[in-house]
C-alpha cells in the first residue's frame, strides 16, 4: 500500500454538516462503471480538500473542498444517489 | 431520506481518564444534550489553540448507547497532533468540542440480530467495544465472534473486561498476536488469514454481519478474505483509518 486512503466514513460528518442528512448508507451508482455502493465504501484521500474514489473503478465520485468561508460539494462522476431501502438509484 | 438537525459543535467536559495501555487512554465525557447514539458511530473531535488555530479528528464512540457518558478510547500516534495531548495532557475538567453521532453504515443494535462476526486491528477494537458493550447492556445473546489482532500483548487493549464478558451466552474472544505474544502464548501468533477465519467461523453460509475496523491495509486484507470465503458483500462493514497524522 503506497496510497493513503482511508473511506467514506470518515468524511460523514463534514458532509452532514453541509446536507444535514446521514450519508454513510447512501448508495451511489458510478457513472464510469455503474458499481452502486454505499458511500461508506468509498475510499476518501485527503489533500487540501478530500477527494471519494468509486471502490470498483477508483474514478472520481466526490470531490469536497474546505475553504476558510465556505465547504463545497461536486459530486462529478456521480450518476445517482440514493438512501438504502428508497429504492435503487 | 431521514433528514435530521445539522449536526451541531457541542462542548465536551472531560470527567474522568483511564489508561488503557502504555499509549491509549479512554477519556470519559460530559456532553450536555448529547442526543444519544448507535453502537458503532464515531465524534469529529475539535481543539482549538489560544491562537485560533484548530485541529480536527474522528474517533468512534467506546461505549455503549446505554451509558450516561460519553466514551472515546485514543491511541497515541507518534508526531501526531492531537493524540499526544488527548492521551498524555487532558485532565478531569478540561474541555474540548465535539459533534456527533455521525455515520450509519458501520452500526449495530441488538434488533438488527446476527449471529456477528467482528474483527478488528489495533485500536479498531475500539466500535466494535461499543458493540459488545451494549450487547451486554441489553443481556442480548446473539450470536457473536470477536477476533482482535494486537501487535503485543501491551497494545491489547480492554482485554480484562473482554475476558469478563466472554461467559455471556454465544460469545467467543479470540486474539492474535502478529508481533510479540505475550509468554506461554499458544494461540494465533500470525497476521489474520483464511484459515485462521476458516476456524473462527461463522461460516460463509450463516448469513452473518461483519464488522471490520482497523488501519487501513488490514481492512482492505480481512474485507477480501471474507468475500474470497464466500461471505455476502454487502453484509460486510468495514471502516477504515489511516495514517492521518493523529
């Protein structure tokens, strides 16, 4: 292991902060791949900001920047989210 | 979706500290309307200097919902940042903030039944603590294996009180020791691989949840040996922490 990911568990309460809503069970379907899995499953790298890679394909899933005034959330690569039991995305 | 209140900072009171090992500490705290939480879930954890400056950190819940305090068990981490003054510095009295619960995916609670299959490296006993603690809490007798791999046998942490839980109707605790077993050790004495799951069981075919938590190599290993033994993927809940500079 050279790359120091960790997973999308990590990130949850930065994101909720944003979303107000818990997203480790979400799923996500990877718009490269088309894998669906929760975003807990995710591996989440870390630089100035932090960046979720797709588990089955490792493309870019989210990516979040943390500034001094302001958190922003891109979710490219994202082809659909949705909370377990709501249905598939 | 379940929308709920934005999770909010709220100031921890530090009632009592425990040593755990030689480089891990509970810290025990008084979070005035904390609302509660699942076993498995962790706090961002947030110290602020005189000077503004702010570190933040992630570190699962130690105890179980159950309890009137708040638990977090913290390993030192050489050069980290915020380790060192959590398990050498913090006094009864001290504060810090904290927000949380957070996560949902790496939860249990004696309703979602098993039988269990928890695994965990070094400090990544710690959720899976959380778990066994409010089983125990709530007399539950699901159906529970806990493997716990420790470099020594002075980095095995709550071994006393897993011993005391063990008698409990359908729990087994095995270790492993991959560096330095403590003396007379006859048990596992390797890293964790197929056979050693082989033998801990439940099988593939019980339908159980796994829980996996630990540095991020052993979770990615454990997680494929699982699913190589033929156990469902997605019954598998892994979390993962790595390096992050602590």
């Amino acid at each position: 292991m050279t790359d120091l990911h960790t997973d999308g568990n990590g990130v949850a309460g930065l994101l909720e902060e944003i979303l107000a809503v818990e997203v480790t069970t979400m799923v996500r379907k990877c718009q490269s791949c088309g894998d669906r899995q929760p975003i807990a499953a995710h591996r989440a790298y870390r630089g100035a900001g932090v960046v979720l890679r797709c588990p089955s394909c490792g493309d870019v899933a989210v990516r979040i920047g943390v500034h001094a005034e302001a958190v922003t959330v891109e979710w490219r690569g994202t082809y659909a989210i949705a909370q377990t039991g709501s249905g598939s995305p | 979706m379940t929308r709920r209140a934005p999770v909010v900072w709220r100031t921890a009171t530090v009632r009592g500290v425990v040593a755990e090992s030689h480089h891990a500490r509970t810290l025990v705290l008084d979070v005035p309307e904390w609302p509660g939480h699942r076993a498995g879930q962790h706090v961002d954890l947030r110290l602020t200097a005189e000077d503004g400056y702010q570190a933040q950190r992630s570190y699962s819940i130690a105890s179980a919902p159950e309890l009137d305090a708040l638990e977090i068990t913290v390993e030192l981490i050489d050069d980290g940042e915020v380790s060192p003054y959590l398990v050498e510095e913090v006094r009864p009295g001290d504060q810090f903030e904290v927000r949380g619960p957070i996560g949902g995916h790496f939860t249990w609670s004696v309703p979602d039944g098993g039988p269990l299959l928890l695994i965990g490296g070094g400090s990544g006993l710690v959720p899976l603590m959380s778990m066994l603690r409010h089983r125990a809490a709530r007399r539950s007798e699901v159906e529970t294996r806990l493997l716990v791999s420790a470099r020594g046998a002075e980095d095995a942490l709550h071994s006393d009180e897993l011993a005391s839980l063990e008698p409990s109707a359908g729990l087994h605790v095995a270790w492993t020791f991959t560096r330095t077993p403590p003396p007379g050790w006859t048990g596992w004495a390797r890293r964790v691989d197929a056979a050693m799951l082989a033998e801990l069981g439940p099988g593939p075919d019980a339908g159980a949840r796994s829980f996996v938590c630990g540095p991020t190599p052993f979770v990615e290993r454990v997680a494929e040996l699982l699913v190589e033994a033929g156990h469902d993927p997605r019954a598998i809940h892994a979390e993962r922490f790595g390096p992050t500079g602590g």
